[in-house]
C-alpha cells in the first residue's frame, strides 16, 4: 500500500486540478491541487518523479478535454472508439507539462539545495510558454473570476498568474512538509508567501479602479451580437434558412434600440469575391443599413478553390470595410499537417475535413475612427497571436477594441465553451482592450478591460446580446514586452538543472532509473564512496 501512496496522491493532484480549473469552476482547489504531486514525488529519484507527474497530467487533461471526444467525431469524423484512443494521446501530450514539471523541480531541488516553494512555479511556468499543445491551456485560467489576482496579467501575461497560483501550492506543500518533518513552523516562508499574495491583490486593486476610471471616460460603440442557436450541422444543411435567421433577428434587434455595430459569428455564410473591395447587395445583412461583422468561408476570384476562414466587415449598404483571414487553423478539422508537401493525406482524410487557407494579414479593419483586431475561433486563447495582431500591423495602428468569432458548436454541451472564454478573457487584461465575442451556440459574451465577463448568453441559446463598448487606448506591459516571465523562467530553470547536474555527475547518481539500486552491505565506506541516505527530502 506505501508503494501505491504516490500514485494515488498523483491521480488526487491531477483530479483536483481539473476541479479547479474553468467549467467545473472550483477554483480554490487550484490553490492546493499540487500540494499532492509534490508530496508524492519528494522522495522519488527524477524519472519516477516523471512518471508520477505524468500520471497527474493524463488524468488532468482526461478530466479537464473530456469534450475532446465528441470534437473529434464531429470535427474529424472518427468513430467513438478513435475518438477516445485521440483524447488519450492529447491528455499524454498535454502531460508532459505536468512530467517535466515533477523531474525538473525534484532534480533541482535534490541536488542544489534551492528552496521547492521557488523551484516549482519556475519550472512549471517555463514549460507552460514552451510546451507545444492542440489547444493551450494554463492554470492561471482557473482564477478567471477572481478579478484582484488576474490584474498582474498586464504585466507578465496569463503566465504570471499560473506562477502565483503555482507558488502559493509550493509554498503551502514546503511549510506543511518543514512542520510533519521537523515540527517546526515555517514561519519565514509563510510571511513571503503572504507578502507576495498581498503585492498582487493590492496591485489588483489599484488597476481595477485605474482602468475602470480609464473606460468610464472613453469613447464608446454600441454593439449587438446575434446568437441564433444553429450548430455545425446546421449550418450545413440548411444554410439559406440559418441566412434568413440571422437577418430577422438583426433586424430585431436594430428595431429595438439603436447599434454602431452587429456582429455574426464564424462561418455564416459562404462568399466567392474576385477582389477584397466592391460591395456584397445590403439585403445579405437582412436590410437593417447598420454596419455588421460577420464570418464567412472566403473565396477569392474566379477558380478559387481553397477558401479562408474570414471576418468581413460591411457598412450598412453593403460595401466591404476591411476583411481578416484566420491565420492559426485547426489542425485535422481546416488543414492537414504535412499535407502541403503529401496532398494524398487529403484523401485519407473524412470528408469534413477542410483545406483551408491561413491568412498572411495582421493588419486591424479600420471602423471609422476606430480599429478593430479581429480574431478567430480558438487564436484568441493563444496569447503570443493576439499580442501580434495588437501591434496593428506595420504601420503600428493600435486596436481599440478585441473582436472574436467563434464556432464552439463541435463541442457539444460540454464544459469547452466557458473553457474558451475564460482563456479568451486574459487577452482583455493583457492588452487592457475590451473583448466583443460571437458565437453561433455560445457562449457569446462581452468582457471588459478587467477581464470581467460583463455580458453573456447561455450555452445552446437563442439569443441576441448588446453593450456599450469602450474604445481604449495605450499599451501594457505586456503589449511591449510579451512573455518574459516565461523566458526568465526558462532560463532560471535550465540554469537548476544544469547546476543539478554538474552535482549529480560529481556523486555519480544516475537520473532516470525508475527502481532504486540496493544499497551495499557494508556501511564502513568513508569519504566519497560513502553511501548516500535515499531520498533526500526538500528543502
């Protein structure tokens, strides 16, 4: 049973981080639900510690993408028994964070001495900037709604979040470990914790009441979004009268109060153009003679094949403002990797699956005097995209506004959609620019420069939404300098193992033997050959 103790407390870890994170929405367990792995791995030698780590990651990511099943029947056309064989290689892939996490932050604090409560935040918040997922995903996420800790996003991005929510486990997991181990309390590592804690709600809330005195004064559009409950499928099968459904209720809406700007999700309608300019009839739009967003499968020119996934932009009698091409495609469901270079991989492929265009464009549309950054689908949870696209392009025209068009229909009534918006709302923290975003099924929303979900529709609704948004200006620290905290983690972290090495290879310990060798029979060694006492504890 003490053998399986580890791994249970793995499993324990890994559930809890799932609770904890958006859709299930218990985010005080985020707060704790490390303090198990690092209890399991703190006597372990680094590659046990790997695969303890990863045995939290998988059930993690199990609990955290279920969805992921029903994304790749519909998106990708499997049946059920591949669809669940892809949900276990994702949750595998995805893992590795949780692994690497476990070796590096064991192997370092092993043989240097460095203190876990600053060890492990810094491997972790490294291997979250460079770990390459399907769809990117960070444990700051999980504090969403908890506004006075998210605000140091401005600063460092999502990734300064995941490293406080990491740190304060650390913390917790040391001063519990240092109390149980020598009965002692822990009280200058406690007082640093609480210090720490303290700097980011009181920096919190000083932004708060900043940005929000920024927004009260700044110039505003009224904009209304049009949800009308029409997944995938839908769109599919009957296009003309999913058309006809988004006009009636733009112009319902429009009769019920005046908008600057309507907004339609992804993918409405299917348009061939010859060039980006001219004008679409204004009957498309449902005659409301009121400027309108929408997505559209685009086709450029006569024996054009291939389409872009678009955003275009009309003004009320029709006439194209300005377009945006969705750059990062879903790999499997737009595009199939390699298939440039192998086209026969489309042949394999099931006939749902696209060939899409990327888009080359990190230009805003100009609306007026105001610029919109457009984005699509699941770009707005990949921090690095959007920050590009908020740099306006080469002539360096600032946004006002995010904007998002979104099909989150594939994944069913599932925890996904408040998952996307959740990570969708750190871009408004970190740009400090409010969020418009649209979808076909929800959850459709507007999300201001705090990143509070101000306005939202329901999951598989029928609906319209309309809000004041603010037109805000300036750039944050972040907009300006990007991820740094994860490339200072990084380097902090190679410079632990590198120096947990050097140690390792001066003892003569192996790294990565899952079993531990037998200790000599004789203890009357003196000197280097001298037996080391196993599993040294954290310190």
């Amino acid at each position: 049973m003490k053998t399986a103790l580890p791994w249970i407390a793995a499993i324990t870890g890994g559930t809890l981080v799932f609770l904890g994170y958006a859709g299930f929405d218990q985010f005080y367990l985020e707060w704790i639900c490390l303090v198990p792995v690092l209890w399991a791995i703190r006597d372990q030698r680094p590659g046990r510690a790997f695969c303890i780590g990863w045995l939290a990651g998988i059930v993690m990511n199990i609990g955290g993408f279920y969805w992921a099943i029903g994304m790749f029947q519909q998106f990708a056309g499997m049946a059920w028994p591949l669809a669940a064989l892809g949900l276990l290689l994702l949750a595998a892939a995805n893992g590795i964070v949780f692994a690497a996490w476990a070796w590096g932050t064991r192997l370092i604090t092993r043989d240097t001495g460095w203190n876990v409560a600053w060890v492990s935040p810094v491997v972790w918040t490294a291997m979250e900037k460079f770990w390459p997922e399907l769809f990117p995903n960070y444990l700051g996420a999980s504090q969403y709604q908890i506004a006075l800790v998210t605000q140091i996003a401005d600063l460092t991005g999502i990734l300064g979040v995941t490293f406080i929510v990491v740190y304060i486990n650390s913390a917790l997991f040391a001063a519990l470990d240092q109390w149980f181990g020598k009965r002692r309390i822990a009280a200058r590592q406690l007082l640093v914790c609480a210090a720490v804690l303290a700097a980011v709600l009181i920096y919190g809330q000083v932004r708060i009441l900043a940005v929000d005195r920024q927004a009260a004064a700044a110039e505003k559009l009224t904009v209304g979004l049009i949800q009308t409950n029409r997944g995938a499928g839908g769109q599919q099968l009957d296009p003309a009268s999913q058309l006809r459904e988004y006009q009636e209720m733009s112009r319902a809406l429009v009769a019920s109060q005046p908008l600057d700007l309507i907004v339609w999700p992804e993918s409405v309608i299917g348009i061939r153009l010859m060039s980006r300019e001219g004008s679409l009839p204004s009957g498309l739009l449902g005659d409301t003679h009121t400027p309108t967003l929408l997505g559209a499968v685009l086709r450029l020119g006569e024996n054009g094949a291939r389409a872009h996934g678009s955003a275009l932009l009309m003004d009320g009698a029709g006439r194209i403002l300005g377009t945006y091409d969705k750059m990062v495609l879903v790999p499997f469901g737009e595009y199939i990797p390699f298939g440039e270079t192998f086209p026969a991989l489309y042949s394999l492929a099931p006939p749902s699956t696209s060939s899409f265009l990327p888009g080359e464009s990190r230009e805003p549309i100009p609306f007026g005097t105001y610029l919109l950054s457009v984005n699509i689908c699941y770009e707005d949870i990949f921090p690095g995209h959007v920050r590009s696209l908020m740099r306006g392009g080469p002539d360096r025209r600032i946004p006002d506004v995010l904007v998002n068009l979104t099909n989150d229909s594939w994944y069913g009534n599932s925890t996904e959609p408040i998952e996307h918006l959740a990570l969708a709302s750190f871009r408004s923290i970190e740009h400090r620019r409010s969020l418009v975003r649209s979808t076909n099924t929800g959850i459709s929303a507007f999300v201001d420069p705090i990143g509070r979900i101000v306005t939202r529709s329901g999951i598989w609704t029928r609906e319209t939404l309309a809000d004041r948004v603010p037109m805000m200006q300036g750039r944050t620290v972040y907009a300006l300098l990007g991820d740094w905290i994860g490339w200072v983690c990084a380097l902090l972290s190679l410079a632990g193992i590198g120096r947990a090495l050097l140690v390792t290879s001066r003892r003569g310990k192996p790294l990565l033997p899952l079993v531990e060798p037998a200790a000599p029979q004789s203890t009357k060694q003196s000197g280097p050959g001298k037996p080391q006492r196993r599993g040294k504890q954290h310190r």
